[in-house]
C-alpha cells in the first residue's frame, strides 16, 4: 500500500495545484465512473419502460383474477393468470413461514449461543457460501428428497424456496443481532432472565425491524425465483386450491413457458404476467426500505 | 423445575452467573433448537452433496469418455465439455463486461458522491436485483436477441478475416441468442452484487490513509490508486468471485437467450448451451434412464463449481474484513 505514497515522498514535496496531465488523468477517471453508473442505467431503464408498456397492455382485472390459463394459441383477453397470482403467494408465503424462522433460529445461535467456536464460525462461513449455491441445484434437491416419493406439489416448491431464503435470512439477522448493544443483555440478566428469555423478549425485539427487512428482502428474491420451480411444482393452467397436493402453477413458471412461445398472444401474456411479478417484488422490496428507515432513525 | 433449581444448594443465588445454575428446560430447549436451524445450513449442503451424487450413478458409471466428451444429445450421448465450456465462457464475458462498471460505481458511490446523496444511488442499483432472473430472459429474448441479431450480423461481416477478432466474432451462422448475449445478460445481473459487496469492503479503508494520500497532495484518483486500491484489493477480487459464481448458476435468463445447442466454438456470436440451462430445458424430456441421471450429475458438477468459487470468494472477502479490523 505504500508504494505509491514512498513515490511521492522520495522527492521534494510539492505543494503547488497538481500538473495539468494528473488532474485531467483524475477527471478522466471521475467521468468513467460517472458513465459505468450511466451505462447501468441504459438497461435497468430499458426493461422497466418495455415491462411497463407491454405489460400495461395485457394486465386487466380478468387477467389477474380468471383462474383459466389459456393455450398458447388463443389471443389476449380469454382466460387470464389468477391461478399462477394465487400460487406464486402460496407457494412463497409458505417458504416464508418456513424459512424465516429457522433462519432466525440460525441466527440466535450463530450470535447468541455459538460465539467464537469453530461450530458457529463453520456455519457462518457454510451460510455465507450458500447463498451462492445456484437455486437450480435447490430444486434438483427437492426433487429428488421428496417428488420423487410424494410427486409434484406446490409445497415441493416452497422447500426448494426455503432452501434458498434460509442462509439469506440467517446472514441478514445475524448481521442485525451483532448490532444490539450488550447492555441490553446485561441489564436483563442482572433481573434473573434466563437466557432464551432474554433472547426472546430483548434481543429480538430489538433487531427486529431489521431483521424484518432482511427476511422481505429474501422473500422478493424467492418469488421471483423461478428455477427451483421447474421440477417441483410443474405447470398447471388451472388453479390448484391445494397447497400440499399435486401439480401447481406460479407466475415465473408462466413466464417462462410463455416467452419461449412464438404466438403473440402468449408473449403479451408472459409481460402480463412479468409486470404482475415486478410489481409484488417492488412492493415487498419498498416495504423493507420503509421499514429500514424507520429503524435506523430509532437507533439514532 | 426451577423451583428444584432455586433449592440447589451448589449454587447459592446471587453468587453465581445466571448461565452456571441448572437451567430450565425451556432455555435449553431453546438452544437446542436454535442450535438445530444452525446446523440446518450444514445438513442441507451435505444430502444436496450425497443425493445428487446417488441419482446421478446410472451417469458416472458410464466412465471418464461418456463425461469427457463435447455431445449432449439426450440420446446415448451424455458429454459434459460442451456445457461447461458455454458455462464458464458466458460467465467469463459477463465477468469482463461487469467488473469494471461495479467497481467504477462502488468507487463512484463511495469516493466522489457524498455519503447522503448516495442512497438513491444504492437504491437504483438494487433494482436490477430486484427485477427477476426470468423478466430478464424475457426481455432478453424478445426485445434484445432481435436487435443484436442484426448489430451482429453486421460486426462479424465487418470483422471477417481479422485474425483473432475474425475468429472470435465473425463466421457466417452469428444468431442473436448467442454465449455473448448471455454474457451481457449476466453481466447486467451480477453487476448489483459485486457492487454492493465491494461497496462494503471499499467503505472500510481507514480516514486516516485517504487523508494522509490528499495531504501528499495526491489528486482523488491517485488517492483511489494508492490508498483505496491497495486496501481493499483483495476484497475486491472475493466480490468479482461471488459475481462470477452467481453468473455460473444463472440458469432462466440463459436458457432464454444462449441459443439451446451444445457446441465448443471460439465464436461467441454462436449459439451454445450451459450447464444450468440444459437442466432447465431438458428435465422434462427427460423420462428415466441415463438422461436423468446424467442432468442431475451436470447439477452435482454446477453445485461443486459454485461451492469452490465461492469458498474461495468467501476466503478472501473474510480474510479483507479481518485485516481491516486489525486482527
């Protein structure tokens, strides 16, 4: 690191404005990263401003609620996505229920239980590393440890769902856990507690708005995942009432199978159906910057 | 109980540290469950380990030629060259594309905007994380494979005969779903991560040493270059790791726009395949037999690859926060 700085030591210091090759060098290089944000941009822009326009045209009230997906073939306006809206929140509502609390739980350990000892350092690193292992892998998993014995479900989905969100949410609790103030530990031990008493009623409730962004976080990745679908939940065009019995459907699946069609109508359905899915990730990702702020005002 | 606990005698009340007294079931309860979620991470990494490596026997029995070869036809031929191969290209043009745009806005955010404006900033990047794998593949697929078909087609005419340009982007059958067009896919998506990961490791380079390069009279970029860089270089490089692993497991985006054909051409204007992405596509074809065993032996293969990526990734961005601490 000290390359550079002995450099400029070993000769005389110069206090004068830097030479004019070194400061257009610097705005040089100010601009580059000017345009690396620009250049960032031109695609984020591009794809909402299409995903708003096309998928404006094809949603209506009947395509978000008519549980009939209809075939490829047939033009918008028959039929419509009800049934993959209501399986994509039932599918990754009930991952949720599942994930964010062992997560949590995960989390307890990790920063409350597990201190410095190799076991808790071992799983932090393991969850860490986890959150990379590819959400095609999960589903392939799910596939084999339970379709394979119990047959497609939109519960299947929901594992391979969790499995994805529960190092997220352990990551994101710990790194909100590690922020409460030991005194607040202390002060309940000194009245008695015991310690899952103290985790529960002041550590926790202290992290939690945090915690709670963490996990919204999570699950806007999860629903839009589509992925660990494929091999545990298939593709039904109806809706399927049923959460822990056969085949469902979601609205990344639909996506999916409807932008490798070559009928129009189909594609305009996938943009529908696009949009829909965008709109719930944003609106879970804006709750969790809401609630983000909120908190970091309260800790000032 | 924790009347029985109160009467022990081995522990006056008072004295001892609340821990040290025989605890109530319940708080141990409660340990044990927070230490079962704990363990969860571990005993999912190591069944994903042992049940696609059980599923995918009928695939490894067939020996090294079977998995050493380019072809992936779903027939008899089950090679896996030709998908690692479309795998690790793509990537690795995601990689060179995205790099330098993340690392030029996580010094942009952290050096030259002020620490209050930045937040809209880091708001706009984290909504390319927020927009779907598979919107992207939409988008990918109907908007920008039409129109990069022609920009291509136009490039490899224009770079025919070149050597090494030629061979690399020329050639008569360019499609617009292409392993470049998944590497700029990739590069688009992997972008959020690296520069939210080098934001964290940038943002730790001490006061002290930007200050000290300023008051040497060092312009802002030759501070970046030997304060900021040297500092936070190798956390740098876990972060392009964890990016280059997520664009090795993408698979829906890919398998829309990277052309569905297993090929191992120095011509990235041509279609390929990737290791996630015949899974994807394929699994449903695949009904029993060796087909199967050999898309869940290409899964086991793409989890190994990931975990070592980012295992390494991990090392170093650990080992950076560490340093930076001063342990």
């Amino acid at each position: 690191m000290m390359a550079a700085v002995s450099d400029s030591l070993a000769q005389p210091v110069d206090l004068r404005e830097p030479s004019g090759w070194r400061r257009s060098k610097n705005q040089i290089m100010t601009v580059l990263m000017w345009l690396a944000f620009v250049i960032v941009l031109i695609p984020l822009g591009f794809v909402l401003v299409t995903l708003i326009a096309k998928g404006a045209d094809a949603i209506s009230w009947q395509f978000l609620t008519n549980s009939t997906i209809p075939p490829n073939v047939l033009p918008l306006g028959t039929g419509g996505m009800g049934a993959a809206v209501v399986g994509t929140l039932e599918i990754t509502g009930f991952a949720t229920l599942l994930a964010v609390p062992l997560g949590v739980l995960g989390a307890v350990y990790l920063n409350e239980y597990g201190g410095n000892g190799i076991l808790a350092r071992l799983i932090s690193f393991m969850s860490s590393v986890m959150t990379g292992v590819p959400s095609i892998v999960m589903g392939l998993f799910i596939y084999i440890i339970w379709v394979l014995h119990f047959g497609y479900s939109g519960m299947a989905g929901s594992f391979a769902l969790a499995c994805l969100m529960l190092p997220i949410v352990i990551r994101s609790s710990y790194e909100m856990l590690r922020l409460v103030p030991d005194s607040l530990r202390q002060g309940s031990y000194a009245l008695g507690a015991t310690k899952a008493r103290v985790t529960l009623t002041v550590v926790l409730p202290a992290a939690l708005s945090g915690i709670v962004s963490g996990a919204l976080l999570a699950v806007a990745r999860a629903a839009g995942e589509t992925a660990p679908l494929i091999f545990t939940v298939l593709t039904v065009e109806q809706t399927n009432p049923n959460l822990f019995s056969g085949p469902d459907t979601a609205l990344p699946l639909q996506i999916f199978s409807n932008a490798q069609s070559a009928y129009t109508g189909a594609n305009a359905r996938a943009w529908g159906a696009a949009l829909t899915l965008v709109a719930i990730t944003f609106i879970l990702m804006i709750v969790a910057r809401i609630i983000t702020a909120l908190f970091t005002r309260n800790t000032r | 109980m924790s009347a029985v606990t109160k009467a022990d005698p081995a522990t006056p009340a008072g004295s001892a540290h609340p821990l040290n007294r025989r605890r109530p079931l319940g708080d141990r309860g409660f340990q044990i469950l927070a230490l079962a979620a704990g363990l969860l991470v571990l005993v999912i990494l190591v069944l994903i380990t042992v049940t696609t490596a059980q599923q995918s026997t009928a695939w490894f029995s067939g020996g090294f030629k079977d998995i050493f070869q380019v072809a992936f036809d779903g027939n008899t031929r089950f090679g896996a060259m030709g998908v690692l191969y479309g795998t690790v290209i793509s990537s690795v043009i995601g990689v060179i594309i995205g790099v330098p745009v993340s690392v030029g806005i996580a010094l942009l955010l952290t050096q030259v905007v002020p620490a209050r404006w930045a937040r809209p900033f880091v708001y706009v990047i984290d909504l390319l994380a927020v927009v779907p794998s598979v919107v992207w593949g939409l988008w990918g697929i109907i908007v920008l494979v039409p129109w990069l078909q022609k920009i291509y087609v136009d490039i490899a005419s224009g770079l025919k005969g070149v050597p090494v340009l030629g061979t690399l982007f020329g050639g008569p059958n360019v499609t617009g779903a292409s392993f470049f067009t998944a590497g700029l896919i990739l590069a688009i998506m992997i972008t959020p991560i690296i520069t939210s990961l080098s934001r964290e490791v940038i943002a730790t380079v001490p006061d002290i040493d930007k200050e000290g390069a300023y008051a040497l009279g060092a312009t802002r970029w030759e501070m970046i270059r030997g304060a900021v860089w040297p500092h936070s270089q190798g956390g740098v490089v876990g972060a392009i790791l964890v990016g280059f692993g997520r664009a090795l497991g993408e698979t829906i985006a890919v398998a829309l726009v990277i052309g569905d054909s297993v090929e191992v051409t120095p011509h990235l204007f041509y279609s390929g395949h990737s290791i996630a992405a015949i899974i994807a596509l394929q699994f449903g074809e695949a009904t029993g037999g060796e087909f199967r065993s050999a898309l869940i032996g290409l899964g086991l293969f793409l989890f190994v690859l990931t975990i070592v990526v980012n295992l390494v990734a991990r090392w170093f961005v650990e080992r950076s926060t560490r340093r930076a601490r001063g342990e």
